[in-house]
C-alpha cells in the first residue's frame, strides 16, 4: 500500500504537473490579514507541529514580543483558566496577542471562553488578536469556531518537503548573529535533517519507531538555540 501512494502521487506529477502534490508552504502571515480583534485564529493541531513558532516569528517582525509585554503564551490545563483570563483582559487594553493552547483540556471552561470572546469585540484595542490551538475534538463550542479563522498545518510528506518546511523556521538572523557561521549551518542541516526523518517515519507506526517520538517544530528550534549557545560559549569545537 505505501508504494501504491508513492506510485499514484508520482503520477500525478507526471500527468498534470507537481504543484497537485507538492505542499503548499504554511503562510501565518496571509491568514493573518483576515484577523480582527472579533475574529480568532484557530489551529486544529496535527502531531509533529508547534503552532507557536509561526505565531512567534510573525509577532516578531510585528512588535509583539514577549520582551515587550505584547505577546503571551498560556498552556490550558488544570488551574490555567484565571491565568488565560487575565492574560485576555490585559491584551485586550494594551493591544498585544493572546494565544490559548490546548483548548480542549478544559471542556467545562469553554463555554465560559466563549462568553469571555463575545464580551471583548466591544472597545477592543484595534491591534488585539488571539490565538486559539486544540485537537480535532468535539469540546469546542461552535460558535468558537464559526467565528474564528481555522488553520492547520500538516506535516508534508516526503523528505525534502520537511526539509523545506524545517529550514522556513528560520531567518537569516540566526547565521548573521554567529561567530561561527559554517559550523553552525552544518548543525542546522543535521538537525533538519534528522527532524524530517522524525517526521516521515512516524507515518509508518511500529514500523518507522516501535514507540512514538513526539519531536515536533518546537524542539527544533530549542535544539538550534541550544547549538547556537555552545558554539558561541566554547572556543574548540569537539
């Protein structure tokens, strides 16, 4: 059966060209534009991808940074509902991004988020945006979803897909801000390169890892940090 797939995509190629199977880069920054304080962004999650990093990177090139209180992260789960509240109340005035992750771990509290959604469209700062992520799951309440904008971002499949998709993680300010650049780029490449095998691996269940190996987008990039910071702090490279 997976040869068959491969058999039938290369067909398609072959017949009506490869834009009819290659992915299409995830572009955070398009759907964006659509937004409004009034109109959530909604990630239905995928396994092996990390909805923050997008939304990091454009609050980046937009001035909505962590550093500058206009960015906040809350990772829904027991006892996080007042801390999603607040983190609302205080983007909604100050006009930064709110994003709630996992959603669905808090079934009983969605009704509430739906009626706390509704009552910040009116005065809202014009820059106030949130960000919504949740498994495919029944709990969401629909309204939520009506009025949101709902993306997912699917693993490509194939290895120079993902190594297209893991390489878009990243600007050129990683190499410009290294001392060591062709170092560097030589741990960005085996880094990517292992992510991607991770990834399409994991479709084949037992058979690509007898247990799963949940190395998503978000390790990645912590993997890259941490290789940036020893390369910086050691002056022999082992």
């Amino acid at each position: 059966p997976d040869r068959m797939m491969l058999a039938i995509g290369q067909w398609v190629r072959d017949s009506i060209g490869n834009k009819y199977v290659d992915a299409i880069p995830f572009d955070l920054k398009v759907s964006f534009e659509d937004s409004a304080p009034a109109v959530p962004i909604f990630f239905l999650l995928s396994p092996g991808v990390d909805p923050v990093v997008p939304v990091r990177l454009l609050g980046h090139q937009l001035g909505k940074t962590e550093e500058e209180g206009k960015f906040v992260t809350v990772s829904l789960g027991q006892g996080q509902e007042p801390v999603a509240e607040k983190a609302l109340d205080r983007m909604y005035v100050s006009g930064g991004w709110a994003m709630l992750q996992n959603i669905e771990l808090v079934a009983r509290w969605l009704p509430k988020l739906e009626k706390k959604l509704e009552g910040l469209i009116e005065g809202a700062h014009p820059d106030f945006r949130v960000f919504l992520s949740a498994l495919p799951q029944k709990v969401v309440p629909v309204p939520i979803l009506q009025n949101s904008i709902k993306l997912t971002n699917e693993p490509p499949s194939g290895l120079k897909a993902n190594m297209l998709r893991a390489y878009l993680l990243f600007n050129n300010d990683v190499w410009d801000s290294s001392s060591k650049q062709s170092e560097l780029k030589s741990v960005v490449f085996a880094l990517c390169f292992f992510h991607s095998v991770v990834c399409e691996r994991r479709k084949f269940g037992p058979i690509g890892w007898n247990r799963a190996y949940p190395f998503n987008e978000g390790d990645l990039t912590v993997c890259i940090k941490v290789a940036y910071n020893y390369l910086e702090a050691n002056a022999k490279i082992p």
